[in-house]
C-alpha cells in the first residue's frame, strides 16, 4: 500500500526548510516557477504570500523504511535486564521513601479494587463502618431519547450506619444489582494523606456495563471518603459515599461503533487504519515527520455536491492523508489518489470549507511545512494553489469572516517556536515556566484576499497580543451579540486568550471576561447549554489523578511558591464550562455541574444528542501507554 502510493508522494518543503536525502539535495513541495516570481499582488499595498507548489515523485527509499528486514528490538516485560543507568531511572520514579503518599496511594488503590472482588471482607478491619453506597432514596429524571439519571434527592449521606464486612457486602450487592453481570470497575485515587497513623483518602469511582434489564447501557459515578489504618496493606476502617450519580441508556439509544462497516471495505483499512501510533513509529524514519504524540485531525464536508458528508483523515509524515467519499448505502470509497489529496506530509488539522464562495468545499491541511490550499472543481477533485509557510509547526485550524468581507479567513494555531527540519516542539525548546508558557510558537490570521491569495495579517488585526503561548485550538463565536466573530484561543502551558472583535479589529479580554482558564488548553467549545440565548464557553484541559494528589499535600505545598501551587492545582483539575453571566461577561460552572470530569481530554464539543432541545457534551479523552499497561 505505501509503496503504490509513493509514486504520487507530494512533500512538503519549502527554501526555509528543506530536508535532503543522501547526496541529493532535492527539495519536495518544491516552488514552482509562475510569472512575476511566485507572488502576485492583490488590491492595494497587501500582497499574497502563497508561494507555488507542484509535486514530484521520490523513489521509495526516499523517505521510508519498510518493516521487511528491519531489526526490531522487542520489550519484553517478564524477565526485562536494563542497564544499570537504566534501572536506577527507572527507581527513582517509583513512589517509595521519597514520596510515601504515593505510595500508599497505589496501596489503597489496589485495596478498594479488591472491595468489589471476592475477597473485599479481607480488606475491611475489625471496627469497619460505612454509609449507604448505593442510596435508597433516588429520583429519576428522565431524558428523551432514551436516556435517564438517577441522583438521590439529598446531598449528604449518613456515615457509618453500617457495619463490618457484612455491611460492606450488602452495599456491593446493592451496587451490583443493576448490572448484568461483574460491571467494569473504575477508581482514581485524587486525594491521600496520613495523621497519627491513620490513612484518609478521597477517590473516583465508576462502574460500568450492561443494565440487568432493557439490554441498554448503565453507569455509575461515586465519590467515596476512605480512611484507613497505616498497615501493609492498609485495612479499611471507614467508607463514606460524597457524591453518586447513575446513567442509564437504553438498547435502542446510545451508539454502536461502525468503523468496520463504513470504512472496511477500503484496501488499507487493515494496513493503516487499525494500525496505531506504536506500530508505525518502529517502521517510519523521523525524515517522514512521523510523530509520536500523534495530534492528527480530520475534515468533514460534502465535496462532490450530492447531499452526503464525505470525510478527509490526516495522518503522519509517510502515511497518505485520505479522502473518503460517502455513498448511498453509508459506507465509503477511498478517492485519495484520484482526487490528488494523497500527500504524505505530516497533517495535522485540515478544513472543508468554501474559499471563493462558488458553492463547493475547498481544502486547507495544516502540514508540518506550511498551510496548503487546494481548490475543489465541484465534483471533489482538488487542484493545489499554494501554500503559506508563516505556520511551521501548527496544530488546528479554523475559519470565520474576520473583516465582514463575505469570504473566510483562516486562523491556525501553532504549537512550539524555533522548529527546524530536525527538531519540533519539546526536542527544540521546551515550555517556560511550565505553568505560564510564553515561548511558543506564533499564531497566524491568514486574510483571504479573493482568488486563492492570502496574506499574515495577524499584527494588522491585533491577534500579535499574547500570542506565543503554546496554542492547541481556538473557536469562534460572536459571545457579545455584536455582529462579528469573535475568538477563542486555548492553550496547552498557559493562560487562554479570548479576543473580542471590535470592527475587525481585536482586543485580548480573557483575564477581563475571567476566561484565562491557566490549565492546559486542548479544545474549544460554544454552546448555549442552558438554552438562555447567551454563548456558553466548554475548555476540554487535561485531568490527572496522579496531579492533584501530589500538588495538594503539604510536602509539594511547602516546597513551591502558593500561587504555582494553586495553578498547578488547577491544570490537574480538568475541562472547564463558562456560562454566560447575562451581563457580558463568565461565571465558571464546572465544578456545580461536573462537567470538569472529562478525563484526560484532547477534544471536545456542545452536541444534542438525543434530540431533546439541550445541548450535550462530548468529550474525546486518553493517553498513550507503553508496553506496561500501568506506565504513561
């Protein structure tokens, strides 16, 4: 499959940074030669700054190494001798004397696990109490479209009205009813500390599977309060339940993932799709842009007019971006090649949307080199017109009207500064401070100037303000009512920014609109969740258990200065939700409405999702893992 597509390999390069192979010193993305040196001038004093692009064709060994002959060392996890520098890493990260909340934190993590097993009266000391884990007392609120919750009608719950591993045991009995079968079980361990030798902690509890009855879907969401004595392993003396929350989805609601079905048809659904980041990272060379933190997004829009959503996939440097056509039945076919979007670039975020306002979707892919534009002639084949090196490691992209024009202007995000062919990101320069980053990489407003030309007019409009901060995504919206976009910026080591447009012109009001949101920034969302017609702000940051034990006990608390603390408190806390206050600025509602718990999120959006007038939420979260399922 990569070696078919190689002879139609389009990459990416330009005169500021072009690699080369071997002795040759051929560029890729090369300048093509057009009248008047490559750039034509547009009305007034602003010029394009698209410069020409052709492809040409590489032999395979250009850029890629095939798994075929390639020694490979395996890990092996049973019996694994590292080196001696190796291993002393290695033990210096494990919690141990150092840090021996953390180590009882694995201890109690591994005891409340077993709580739900056959052995949970094992875990439970002699004097063991416990409130109701499960109320009885719960109403139901019910949500169309087959949906409902469960909460129980009062916030606080009696302590320690139950006794001993008997009353352990009728709790999880009551907690396992409504399951068909043993729920899957999950606990996060947020908070542990230790006094007079006894052990208190605070933890995420969820429990999930197939309801008993209706075959649907079910969830449940606790908070439980430990306390424990200092042993090895620590008996459980107290349980009390904090919070509890149950979901429920019938069979006929829900979704069902149909990967196989739509796109299994196509030749290298097996060769590039069900294969992950680990995979092609043993068999890719780091000439190919290949990255290991991934970060590559997708496109969806109708390119060939017939009313169905088509969908364009980004992928690594090696791999061919794809362009998959939907057709009647649902599925799809892979038009990649014929359509000339089967580049081999690093792409990290692409837009369908119309540049010149003739009624179909054109392309813009953010590539590891620069923005390339390809315009569609109507029937979903693209044409290159260019591309704009000014964004050189960017991340996502978006489009509005910036200057009420009647054409969209492009915004991309760009993560790190001082790239170069060899190194990118963290290898080039790392985030400082870690907490409030201000060496990142330049944001760019590209000013569509009609015909496919476009020019940085990022100063011009005042988006230069705060504008090297680590950027991962930005959303639109106009949140003042005022008749124009607006923009948010969320960023990943940092505070966020949020632009007012004012004329075309923009004003950075985040600490103003209290929006900074200091807690590693991976997406935006605008939605009116509360359905009061003012736009509401959703941040997906991450979430880290881990995080918040370790920045809330005292030993991390007295080794820092307060207010680092208290960001670094906030970045382990996760998403964040700004409502509208109804007199034109934010009021943050995440922890009232839970909606911080999104887990470790990278994407997120405002979605009804089962048609009852309210918008939901969905959130896209988790991490990359090695070969030891509990090692990130």
């Amino acid at each position: 499959m990569i070696a078919q597509g190689l002879s139609r390999l389009g990459l990416l390069a330009f005169a500021l940074g072009a690699w080369s192979c071997g002795e040759e010193k051929e560029e890729v993305w090369r300048e093509a030669e057009v009248p008047g040196g490559g750039r034509l001038a547009a009305a007034g004093n602003v010029v394009d700054e698209l410069v020409a692009l052709q492809f040409r064709t590489v032999r395979a060994d250009d850029r890629l190494v095939t798994g075929e002959g390639l020694q490979l060392t395996v890990i092996q996890q049973d019996g694994l001798q590292e080196p001696p520098e190796v291993a002393g890493e290695i033990a210096s990260l494990e919690p141990g004397v150092d840090w021996r909340l953390e180590e009882l934190s694995v201890a109690v993590s591994k005891e409340l696990k077993r709580v739900f097993s056959e052995e949970g009266s094992e875990v439970v000391g002699p004097e063991f109490v416990c409130s109701e884990l499960r109320p009885g007392d719960m109403e139901r609120e019910e949500i169309r479209g087959g949906y409902a919750i469960r909460r129980p009608k009062r916030e606080e719950f009696a302590k320690g009205v139950l006794k001993g591993s008997d009353g352990l045991e009728q709790e999880m009995t009551k907690l396992r009813s409504g399951f068909e079968g043993e729920p899957e079980v999950s606990i996060k361990v947020i908070a542990i500390d230790v006094e007079d030798g006894e052990v208190t902690s605070r933890a995420l509890v969820e429990l999930g599977g197939r309801a008993a009855q209706g075959g649907g879907g079910r969830q449940v969401s606790a908070t439980w309060r430990a306390s424990w004595e200092d042993e090895t392993p620590p008996k459980l003396l107290e349980l009390e339940l904090l919070q509890y929350e149950e979901s429920i989805v019938e069979a006929k609601a829900g979704f069902v993932d149909v990967t196989r079905q739509v796109l299994g048809a196509t030749p290298h659904f097996e060769s590039q799709v069900l294969t992950g980041i680990d995979y092609w990272a043993s068999r890719l060379t780091r000439l190919g842009d290949f990255s290991l933190t991934g970060h590559h997004g997708l496109a969806v829009g109708d390119v060939n007019g017939d009313g169905l959503e088509d969908l364009f996939v980004c992928d690594g440097g090696s791999l061919p971006n794809r362009l998959y056509v939907q057709q009647a039945d649902g599925k799809v076919r892979d038009v990649s090649g014929e359509a000339g979007v089967d580049w081999f670039e690093d792409s990290r975020s692409a837009l369908l949307v119309d540049l010149d306002n003739d009624g179909d979707q054109d392309l813009v892919v953010a590539t590891i080199a620069m923005i390339v534009f390809a315009e569609n002639d109507g029937t979903g084949k693209f044409s290159l017109c260019g591309g704009h090196p000014g964004a050189r490691y960017p991340f996502s992209l978006s489009a509005a009207d910036v200057d009420s024009d009647g054409d969209l202007d492009i915004h991309a995000c760009v993560y790190g500064a001082d790239d170069n062919a060899a190194e990118r990101g963290f290898a080039a320069s790392a985030p400082l401070p870690f907490n409030d980053a201000t060496n990142g990489g330049r944001n760019l407003l590209l000013r569509n100037l009609g015909h496919f030309r476009f020019s940085d007019a990022t100063a011009e409009v005042g988006l230069d303000q705060d504008n090297t901060r680590w950027s991962f995504a930005a959303g639109w919206e106009d949140f003042d009512r005022d008749g124009d976009p607006d923009l948010y910026v969320a960023n990943d080591f940092g505070r966020n920014c949020l632009y007012r447009n004012e004329g075309g012109h923009f004003r950075q009001i985040a600490a103003e609109m209290g929006v900074e949101d200091m807690a590693s920034g991976m997406s935006v969302a605008w939605g009116d969740y509360n359905r009061d017609g003012a736009a509401d702000l959703y941040v997906g940051n991450m979430f880290s258990a881990a995080g918040s034990r370790v920045s809330y006990q005292r030993r991390f608390s007295t080794a820092a200065e307060g207010k680092v603390v208290q960001s670094l408190q906030r970045m382990a806390r996760g998403n964040s939700l700004f409502e509208a206050n109804g007199v034109g600025g934010f009021r943050e509602v995440s922890d009232s409405t839970r909606t911080h718990l999104g887990g470790w999120a990278w994407s997120s959006g405002f979605v009804d999702v089962n048609n009852d007038g309210w918008e939901d939420l969905a959130v896209a979260n988790g991490f990359l893992t090695g070969r030891r399922p509990d090692d990130l």
